[in-house]
C-alpha cells in the first residue's frame, strides 16, 4: 500500500475516483483537462473517498485492459491531443487489486486543453478541489500569444464550411460516394510550389515515409500547377491539392476504399485505406515541415492545423472492427466473428474539426492521421478498443508490413 494516498484529502492537484468511474470514462477525462488548464496534478481511480478523503482501495478489474482502454479514450478525446509525459497512466499494485494513478504534466505552450465530446469542446480547469468551466476571459487569454487568433479560427473553420456544402450538394446530385480530407494552417502560410514540383515528395512514398506500394495519397497522373495549388492526381474527382496558403485537401471516390472480398458484408469500406491515407497526408506535411526549401517564408512557430474529414453517401456501406493483419490467429478470429454495422447517416462530416500543433504534425503523424480515422469508426458505433491495432500506441506509429 505504500505510495497510495489513503487518508489524504481531495486538493488542487489530487482527485479520487471509484473504480466504476471506468464505466464512464468522461468523467476522469474532465479531471484530467482540469488539471491540465491549473498546474496538473494526479487522478487516482481505485479509490473510494467520503467528504473528499481517501478511504479504501477497490481493486479494478481487469486492470491492464482498463488502462489501455482509458488511455485510448484521453488520446482521443483530450485536445490537443496528448503527447508523451503530458498524461501518464500507471498501475499501481495492491493487497486488494491494483488501481490507477494518472499523472497529469500540462505544457504551458499547449494550453488550453480541451475535452472533445460530439456536441463540441469543453474547458474545464481545476480549481481546489473542484472543476468548473473555464469562461471566455480565460480561454481568450489562454490563446493569447501562443495560438492563433479566434478570428483567425473562424476563418479556417468558413473555408471549411464552404466546401463541405458544395461537397454534400454535388454528392446528393449525382448520389455519389466521396471521401474528403483536409488540413488548413492558422495562420496562413507560405509554400513554394515551384519547388515541391520540382522534387520528389510528390512521386516517390518513400520520401515522405509511406510504402511504395502503399495505400497512399499519390494517384497517379504528373503533379501540376493550376490555380494557385499544386495538383497531383489523374482527375479533380480524385486528387490532391496543395495549396500555397491553405493547406491540403485530398478527394477520392469512395469506391477507393471498397473491400470486395469481404463475404460478410453488402458494400465493405477497408479498414487498411482507411487507416493508411489519412496517415499518409500527414506524413506528406510532416516531411514538409522539415524540409527548408518547401517554404516561400518561414511559418509561424505556433500554427495550428485544423483537420477534417468527412465521407459522402454512405447508404449501403458498411464497417468492419478490427483487422486480420496483427496476431493473425486472434486477429482474423476478431475481424471474422465481428459484425459489419452501417452508418446511422447518409453523410459523415466531423463536426468538431481536429486542431493539431506544428510539433504534433512533425513529430507525430501517424497519430494524428489516426485520430480522425477514429471519428470514422465512432460514427459507426466503434470504440477505440475495436479499430485496427496497426498504430503502436507508444511509438505513436502505423506498423504495415512492405
């Protein structure tokens, strides 16, 4: 019992929960984004408390699971997303079962943190002993300085509202299937076309760490200037599109993502094209933000990217869990015995727009690539617990055989 908090009291950096807390994760999650807006803190889950002092230790069950299921849980749903040391979930071993204890480490640069929930983004900070809402006053101030501008936000998220409309409307009109990805920088940068079309990031995957023979952003067709973007794809019904200042789009037909082997299903979508593309696009901007030549002037250090996607026409589409490619005999029994479900919609559009920093992009993409496939599997009816197991959680990697 060494080590564990019985018989201390709930203060600014100490919470208790109950070990049923982890039937509602929601609720750790709050604590964990209050302690990140205040000065961090430690989140025990496992302990019951009375009048806010520890009083016993509920041992949880199956302890390593519900820690790798609440870990999963905070990385999708804490923005921005949770680099390594920020959150740290330990098991901690005791005569009665072992319980958890999160370490909550914010990052002054990161905040405000936010918890995602599908009707929007709530700022909680830690106040004492209690959690309330942040007000506007101390949002503003905290991105003030360190993040773009909330005009700046709004203007990304009207571009992104604009083509979303002229999207959904072509689709209903020709009742065709199209996925669509985006990541528009705030603020505003400034790429050197010439020069990504001079070079290879465009025509080789294995300059910007994808698989040659990969599922990929690349479509074929010689990348070309038009408008004011860079295009490399053989038609704009399937292409990507960099664009000097705003950013990248990529746009498929959803036929791109169709599994036709899959006895079980009507019209499957593949979990590997899925998982890959979007990685991919990241992976593509990673490498950018590398590479000193891309750019026309320097981008500012605390840019924000704002990510969406959104896949039109769904009806008749459906999504398999899991995969058969990690540890075949319980991978393929998983992906075999699960049940292929439909969308509730005819149209998925993310309705909260990812934000991701220049460092989370650079450092880690296959991440973020990872986080918006996961809205995907949610507007499905999946949880995190039963997506494809190809991203190494720890390294934050997509693991694909070559």
């Amino acid at each position: 019992m060494s080590g564990i908090p019985l018989g201390k009291r709930e203060d600014l950096h100490l919470e208790f929960k109950a070990a049923e807390a982890l039937k509602d994760p929601e609720k750790i999650a709050r604590e964990v984004v209050a302690m990140l807006n205040a000065e961090g803190g430690e989140v025990w889950v496992g302990l019951r408390e009375e009048d806010g002092v520890a009083v016993a230790v509920e041992g949880i069950p199956e302890p390593e699971l519900s820690r790798q299921s609440l870990r999963d849980f905070l990385v999708s749903t804490v923005e921005p997303s949770p680099f390594p040391g920020e959150i740290e979930i330990d098991l901690i071993p005791s005569p009665r079962g072992s319980i958890l204890r999160l370490r909550a480490k914010p990052d002054s640069s990161r905040k405000p943190y936010a918890l995602l929930r599908k009707s929007g983004r709530f700022f909680w900070i830690r106040i004492a002993d209690r959690l309330r809402f942040m007000d506007r006053e101390e949002i503003r101030k905290s991105f003030q300085g360190s993040k773009p501008s909330p005009d700046e936000l709004r203007r990304a998220e009207e571009i992104l509202k604009v083509e979303l409309d002229a999207l959904q409307r072509e689709a209903g009109r020709d009742r065709s299937g199209i996925f669509w990805l985006r990541i528009l920088p705030v603020p505003r940068f400034s790429l050197d076309l010439d020069a990504l079309l001079k070079g290879n990031l465009l025509l080789d995957p294995q300059e910007t760490g994808n698989r040659r023979t990969g599922k990929t952003f690349l479509q074929g067709g010689t990348p070309h200037l038009r408008s004011g973007r860079l295009v490399a794809g053989k038609s704009e019904a399937a292409a990507l599109s960099i664009y000097r200042n705003d950013g990248i789009k990529l746009r498929l037909p959803l036929e791109r993502f169709h599994a036709g082997h899959d006895p079980g299903a009507a019209k499957p979508l593949y979990w590997l094209p899925l998982m890959e593309i979007p990685v991919s696009v990241f992976r593509l901007l990673s490498t950018m933000l590398k590479v000193e030549s891309c750019w026309e002037k320097p981008f500012a250090p605390d840019t924000l990217f704002v990510c969406s996607i959104a896949l039109f026409g769904l009806e008749g589409w459906t999504l398999r869990p899991f995969s058969p490619q990690l540890s075949p005999l319980d991978g393929w029994m998983n992906y075999l015995l699960a049940e292929p479900r439909s969308s509730s919609d005819q149209d998925f559009i993310l309705a909260n727009p990812l934000l991701f920093t220049i460092s989370e992009v650079r450092d880690h993409p296959d991440r973020c690539g990872f986080l918006l496939t996961s809205r995907v599997y949610e507007a499905f009816g999946f949880g995190l617990d039963q997506m494809p197991r190809e991203l190494d959680q720890k390294a934050g990697r997509l693991i694909l055989p070559e």
